[in-house]
C-alpha cells in the first residue's frame, strides 16, 4: 500500500486495514487513547471479573468437581462464570486433569483460540506438576511448561469450593491488572 | 449356522480341544481344557489358519482380548477368543514371538473387534500385526519411539 493511497481504489481488506490504521494514529496523537482507557476502566475491568467465561473442556476427573461447582448447591453460575463450548467465547482457560502429550498441542491451540484478555488456571495435582503421574511417559509435568498459567489450585481433585476460591483469586488478579478496553498499560 | 443364544451351544470345551489336536497335528499344545476354558500354546505358522477354523467351523464369534507379554526372551501375544454359540467357551491362545521383530498375523479380518486392541498391543509392545488394516499407534503420539510396556523400556530415558 502506497503513502497516499486513494479510498476508491482499494479492496475491503486494505481499506479496513487502512482506516483502522488512521484511526489509531488519530487516538495515539491527541490522547484520546489513554483518556478513554482511563475512563471505561472501572466499569470495563468490573464487567471482566464478573463474566470470567471458562472453557468447557473436561480432561480428566477434576472435570467432575467442575461440573459439580456449577450444579445447584455451589452454583459457580452466580459469580459469572459460564461454560462455553467455544474457545471463542472464552476468557478462561480451566485445566482440570492430566494432560497427556497426545492432548497438548490441541491444549495450547484451544489456548491460540481464545480471544484476548486471557487467563489460564490449572487445577488440581496432574496439570500443576503431573501430580500422581509424575515422571509417566506420557504426561506433560506441568501445565506450566507450555502455557501461561496464572492460578494455581493444589488438591486431588480440588473440592468445588476451592475452585471458586481460585476464581475469586482470578478475580483479585483482574483487579489488580487493571486493564482498560484498549489492553495497554 | 446355529442360533446365538448364550450358553445354548452344543460344543463344550473338551470337544472343541479334540477337535482342534485332530484338525492341527503339529503346531497346537493345548495345556488344559476344561468345559468353558482351554489353554493352548500355538505356533506362529498356523495361528491364522487356527482362528479361520475357530471361527467358521467350531463357531468363535468373539475376541474378547489381545495383549503381549514381555518374557525377555521371547515376547507373547495373548488372545482370548470366546463363543457365545458354544456353551461360552473361551480359548486362550499363546503365540510365542521374536524379541527384536515380533510379528504376527492380525486376527482383524476375522473379528472386527480385535482392531483397536491390536493397535494397543502394538502401541504399548511393539508387536506388528500383518494385515491390519490400520496399524497405528493409537494412545501415544505418532513420532513415539518406545514401546512402554517392554521390559527393557526405562522410564528415566524418555526425553
């Protein structure tokens, strides 16, 4: 694309590029960037840890606990956080079991998927460390090695209260971020 | 061919081992048989003309296991094969294989059960089942280069 190109001349994608080009520039140069950053902040980072979507990806039996933490008597639905079946749809990523070497290149695809703000937790004993199949042929030791993993919860399998303890502790985290609707600092 | 009703059949075990010394002169060694079990050890030449004459003429409808076992020496392919039409009679057949290269015919084309536990035992033993239809790995990662449950596996040198 040349210097001075011509808006008539250009197909959709190079003006879309284009354009969202210019707008930016516009916002960096007159600040108006970092005053809505500022602005939306507050409301933007609450409605962010109150509607924490995690991934609904059962791997091994922790994925029981998960499913027990969102049935009626923990109802982990009150604190926002739904289970979607997309990773598209998703702000959380929840490891909860052995990830065997066979799952992780789907894992961290799954992980490439989801759109930005993202976190990861890893639950429970095996996606920490491996847990009991640590040292296995075919386990990864640690979810860890190969994703950005923010909060950990230990217990084999966690009880479903610690995993809502885990999101409060994601929600802390998101908090403490502080990241406007643009995710720069 | 009769009517599949379990436990109905008419055969039972000690019937079926005659017939099976009478069938193979040499290349059969039944251990034990009894009314629903026998045990034989079976060589690899006849191994597959013994599971046609199981299934087509004694009625074998069902492989209920394939597995290996690592002697050190030798290395084992386990089958347990059953027949609900003769009174659930079930046949272990051992075939003893070459450490370095073991390979054997695969019992697929006869029952189609047999796939997935035939991938299995290669996965886990290294033994190659000629005329598999799909001979992959199937729990491991398909670049895996060791066999896991071999005796000489050790684990510390997984990379």
């Amino acid at each position: 694309m040349n210097d001075n190109p011509n808006a008539v001349a250009m197909n959709s994608k190079d003006f879309m590029k284009w354009s969202t080009e210019v707008i930016d520039d516009v916002l960096r140069a007159t600040q108006a960037k970092k005053v809505l950053d500022k602005l939306m902040l507050p409301f933007w980072n609450w409605s962010q840890r109150n509607s924490m979507y995690p991934l609904h990806f059962g791997l091994a039996c922790c994925a029981l606990e998960m499913a027990a933490s969102s049935g009626p008597r923990w109802d982990a639905e009150r604190l926002g956080i739904i289970y979607r079946s997309s990773p598209r749809q998703c702000d959380v990523l929840l490891l909860n079991g052995w990830i065997s070497k066979k799952v992780r290149p789907a894992l961290r695809r799954l992980y490439e998927q989801m759109p930005a703000p993202k976190w990861v937790i890893a639950m429970g004993e095996c996606s920490i460390s491996g847990g009991p199949w640590y040292d296995c042929y075919n386990v990864v030791q640690g979810a860890d090695t190969f994703l950005p993993v923010d909060i950990y919860i230990p217990g084999c399998p966690p009880r479903p209260e610690a995993l809502i303890d885990g999101f409060l502790k994601l929600q802390q985290k998101i908090k403490a971020e502080a990241k406007g609707p643009f995710l720069e600092d | 061919m009769a009517e599949i009703t379990a436990c109905s059949g008419n055969l039972t075990g000690l019937e079926i081992a005659d017939a099976l010394s009478k069938r193979f002169a040499e290349g059969i060694k039944i251990n034990s048989a009894s009314p629903k079990r026998i045990f034989s050890q079976v060589d690899k030449e006849i191994f597959l003309e013994l599971c046609k004459f199981l299934k087509n003429d004694l009625l074998f409808d069902h492989a209920s296991l394939v597995s290996g076992v690592d002697r050190i020496d030798r290395i084992q392919a386990v089958f347990h094969i059953t027949s609900y039409i003769n009174n659930c009679c079930l046949i272990e057949i051992v075939v003893d294989l070459d450490h370095e290269e073991p390979e054997i015919d695969s019992i697929t084309p006869l029952w189609e059960g047999a796939n997935y536990h035939e991938r299995e035992t290669y996965d886990m033993m290294g033994i190659v089942f000629k005329g598999h239809p799909d001979m992959r790995r199937i729990f491991l990662p398909e670049d895996t280069r060791f066999y896991p449950q071999r005796k000489d596996f050790k684990l510390k040198e997984v990379p």
